[in-house]
C-alpha cells in the first residue's frame, strides 16, 4: 500500500526539486564514477519512521531503481548497510533537527 504523501503536490514538486538539484544523476553510483539515471528520490532517514523529515533536502537523495532497492528490504522496510552508511553521512543534519525538535518541545511546556 503506497502512503497518500506520495500523491502530494508538496512531495512531486520536492521530489522534481530534488531530482534536479542532483542532476537526475543517481548519487550513490556517482560515488563510485558511474553515471547512472536517477529516477527515485529515495528518503535517507525512511518516511514511516520520521515524517517530520519527509521534505528536507538533506534526508533526501537521487537514486536509479537498482541502487534504491539496494537501501532497504523491500518487504521488511529495514535498511542494509548502505541505507545506514547513507544515515551517517547526514547524521548531523539528523541531530541538528532532533535538536531543535527537542529544544522547540522543551519550550513549549
């Protein structure tokens, strides 16, 4: 079942943000001097468990078909390694944003 966020106008027009941003170049194969197309905008830290990061442009990454199912088990949703590896790359972006939710929560009470 595909999450209605998907079908958000704020998610299409993000993800031809981001699609762009990256030069519709898939950013794990550049890392290895390949160049290949990018047709997902893949979400670094996974929207089912962190919907308040669903449109930041640091949790979120071109990538080709292949290297996309390489991120996570299609059927358990649980990241492989290099989901994680890609998780530490933006780690401080994560906590900066955790941060803030957490000092922003503190004020408020």
């Amino acid at each position: 079942m595909t999450n209605p966020f998907y079908k958000s106008k704020r998610w299409k027009r993000k993800r031809a943000a981001i699609l762009r941003r990256d030069k519709y170049m898939c950013q794990e194969s550049k890392r290895f001097g390949k160049s290949e197309s990018a047709v997902t905008v893949h979400h670094i830290y996974p929207l089912e468990h962190y919907p308040e990061l669903a449109l930041k442009d640091w949790n979120l990454v071109s990538l080709s078909d292949k290297q996309h199912n390489a991120m996570h088990d299609r059927q358990s949703h649980e990241l492989t390694e290099l989901g994680k590896a890609w998780q530490a790359r933006v780690r401080e972006h994560f906590e900066r944003e955790q941060g803030n939710s957490f000092s922003l929560s503190g004020l408020s009470k």
